[in-house]
C-alpha cells in the first residue's frame, strides 16, 4: 500500500477515536497532536506541533517519575496509570495515561507515543454516586442500610436512650455520631468511651469523675465523661463488658440524672443522652444472669441492629470505591481502582471483621500495589487464589458468579418474592427474571407473595 494511504488511514482513525494521542521524536518534540488531544488540554495543534512535550502537556508527575521517559529508558510500555493535567484554563483533568515506543519498519526506535483519556465524568459520576449512598459519613445503598438512614434523622429528634447492637467493624460509633450531629444537641460534645478497654476502678473515675484525694495519685478534681458531654451525647461503647457494680451505679444515672464523683457526698445534675453500643448479644447475658435487666430495659429505648458486611454484599463496591478515594488522598496516591477479578474476590468474602477488615485489605494492597489498578496480587494470601488451580478459581470469581450470589441470597432475604428482591436490586422485574432464567439461579417453590394475601 501506498505510503500516503497508510498515512492518510492512520491519521482518519487518531481523530475519531476518544483517547488523547501525542507522537514524540526522540528529542521529546511533538510530531503529531490529534483532536482529542485539543479537546482534553485546551492546546492546538499548531500551537504543539514542534515543542517540547512537557511544555505543552503538563502533567503532575512528568518531573518526578514521566511514564513516557520511563517507556524510553526500559523499552516496556507503561499502561493505564493515573495523573493530572492542568490545561489551558488553569483547571485540573484528571487523565488515565498509556505510552509505548515507535519503531520505523527496520525496527530502529524513532520516538513514542502517549495516549491519555479524560476522566472527568468518570470522577464526577463517582463523587454523586457516592454523595446518593453517603449519610452522615455512612457508606451503604443496600436495603438495610437505606432503612437505618430513613429512621435516623427521627431517632436523632428524641432525646431516649439507644441502644446499637452489631459485630465489631460494623461503624457502631458512626451510627452514634450520625444521631448526634443530626440531633439538637449537636453544638455540644459527642463524647466516647470504651467500657471494655478500662479496669472497673478506673472507669468508674473516667464516668464519673472523682475529688482530689479520692484514690491515691488522685492529686486534683477531674470531671468525668458524663460531665464532659453534659447537655450533648455520650457513647457507652461495648456496654456488654461492664461489671455487675458497675452496672447498678450506671443504673442509677439513667434513672435519677445526677453523678456523684468518686469521693464526693454531692450529687451533680446533668443533662446527656445515652446511646450504648456492643458486640454482644445482650439479651444472651441477661438470661445468663450477667447483665441486669432492668439496665437492659433502661438502654434500650430505642433498638437499632448493624448488619454485617456479609449481609450488605451490594455495599462492597461502593465501600471499596470510598476507601480507594481516602487512601489516595492520605497517602497522595492516585490509584484509579480495583479489577474485576479482585472485586469478585471481594464480593465472594464473608468478612467476619466486617467494614474494618475490608478497610485493612485496601490499605495492605496500597502498600502492595506499584500501579494504577488494585488486582488478586495485592490482595492478602488468604483471598489469593491458588496457583495449582488458578485457571478454576477465576472462573469461579467471574463477575458472573458475583451477580448469581447476590441475586440468590436477596432472593433468600425476600423469602422468594421476585417483585421485592427487585426493588432491593434496582432493577425491572422482567429483568430479573431474565438473570434467574439465564444464570440458573434456583428459586423457592413459593414466590413469597402468598404471606401478603
């Protein structure tokens, strides 16, 4: 073919494809500048043609680690990593960046090229994506996470006492912070403190407070917690580890409203909702006889019991997604994501510590990960698959095998109602039928709907 058609060919694709796309010599002067490329850095390519590449694309990581030098210096191309321009406007484009050699037909080098794509809209869906499913600090768009948001704003209203019940790792303090600063009392203090990490001794003194002289080193008066949150809210995290003792004294607060500081005679009034926390089934340790009742019946007003992330599966994206974004802005990273493969792997996790060990998975594979896409490989050993059967295992974390899980378990959740686990799923009931039908998803013999009658 001839060389002006090959020429001519080339040229009709670069400009109608999306992508960003520049050609360097090996001077690092631009030899070609294509109409996406105007678009993402406000640059013309008149203006471009000639010059050196980095005084016309200014990325934020040319002078400390430019893929583009990189590609030169290893003769490896450098795939999807994550930066930011600033373009003729002065605004900042986020970009994902690819580069590679060019070789004329004798395979001599002769330059390279970089292509890069605006991720703008991409950024922005994420950021209302994330604000639809984002109350108070809680992450969640699954339907018992979008039950508690509905009830919290009217819980927050009251001044009763709460009682939040969940396994470790579920955001209890969170829920207890939400009430708070929905509350009229949030120009106050929200304070915290874990029952189980004190000595009975001590904290009774960090309730309460004590008078100087009460216990030996007690060399001044200091106020205790409920003093502090006086008129604002106090949090009795893992309630379930007090003693019998001090259950009776925590009792009488409740009841009366007033302290006594350890070695004082006065009484002291104050003014603090309760809500109490615990990893424990409280209603086990009262018929155990390890926790009174009538304390029980005090805390628990109101009732609100944290799913665990087992429970919430179609959370996890979304988790993950808000977890990459705060590791990226903590550790001035800028990793665009997770893969497919990973995020099945994740899905398909039963994550007994729940949000938490989730929360310490994405850090471990920001420490692991050197790229812009978190994969298997930095996940912990535990959730790699194994090398013998690595061909099965993926096709067991298929996104296709993450999709017939979670249809059946929420299918499980509606007891068999195709028109309920719908609506949970966000889509069209013909839909779902569609997916039961084409992933042999097993059903109930009864469709749940036979309860409503």
């Amino acid at each position: 073919m001839d060389e002006r058609f090959r020429n001519r060919d080339r040229d009709v694709i670069l400009e109608s494809i999306n992508e960003g796309v520049f050609t360097v010599d090996k001077e690092w002067r631009i030899l070609s500048f294509n109409r996406a490329a105007e678009r993402i850095t406000g640059v013309l390519r008149q203006e471009a043609f000639g010059r050196a590449c980095c005084e016309v694309f200014h990325a934020n990581i040319c002078e400390r680690d430019c893929p583009l030098r990189r590609t030169f210096d290893t003769g490896k191309p450098v795939v999807n990593v994550t930066a930011h321009i600033l373009d003729r406007q002065g605004r900042m484009i986020p970009i994902r960046l690819s580069t590679a050699i060019l070789k004329d037909d004798c395979g001599q080098i002769i330059g390279g090229v970089e292509t890069f794509q605006d991720l703008s809209q991409v950024r922005q869906l994420q950021k209302e994506l994330q604000g639809r499913y984002t109350f108070e600090d809680i992450i969640g768009r699954s339907p018992a996470m979008m039950r508690l948001f509905e009830l919290l704003p009217q819980i927050a209203q009251s001044s009763s006492t709460v009682l939040i019940e969940g396994p470790s790792g579920t955001g209890k303090e969170l829920f207890a912070r939400a009430i708070h600063h929905l509350s009229p009392r949030r120009k106050k203090r929200f304070v915290a403190v874990n029952c189980a990490a004190l000595p009975d001794t001590l904290l009774e003194s960090e309730l309460f407070g004590h008078k100087a002289g009460a216990f030996t080193d007690a060399k001044r008066d200091k106020a205790g917690r409920f003093a502090l949150a006086d008129g604002g809210t106090l949090l009795l995290d893992e309630i379930g580890d007090i003693s019998p003792a001090l259950q009776v004294r925590l009792l009488r607060v409740l009841q009366e409203r007033t302290i006594e500081p350890l070695g004082s005679l006065e009484s002291i009034p104050v003014d603090v909702r309760v809500v109490a926390a615990t990893n424990r089934n409280l209603t086990e340790l009262v018929q155990r006889g390890s926790f009174r009742d009538d304390l029980y019946y005090r805390i628990r007003v109101i009732h609100l019991e944290l799913p665990g992330l087992k429970h919430r599966r179609e959370d996890i994206p979304l988790l993950t997604d808000h977890l990459i974004t705060k590791f990226n802005r903590m550790q001035a990273r800028d990793i665009a994501g997770i893969s497919d493969a990973a995020m099945a792997r994740l899905m398909e996790h039963d994550f007994p510590g729940n949000v938490r060990e989730l929360e310490n998975i994405i850090e471990q594979a920001f420490v692991l990960c050197r790229g812009s896409i978190i994969d298997l490989r930095h996940l912990p050993p535990e959730m790699r698959p194994e090398t013998s059967g690595a061909s099965g295992n993926l096709r067991d974390m298929s996104l296709q095998s993450m999709e017939k899980r979670l249809i059946s378990e929420i299918l499980a959740q509606c007891g068999g109602n195709r028109k309920r686990a719908a609506e949970d799923l966000g889509i069209n009931p013909s839909t779902l039928y569609r997916k039961i039908k084409a992933l042999n998803i097993p059903v109930p013999q009864k469709d749940g709907r036979s309860r409503h009658r």
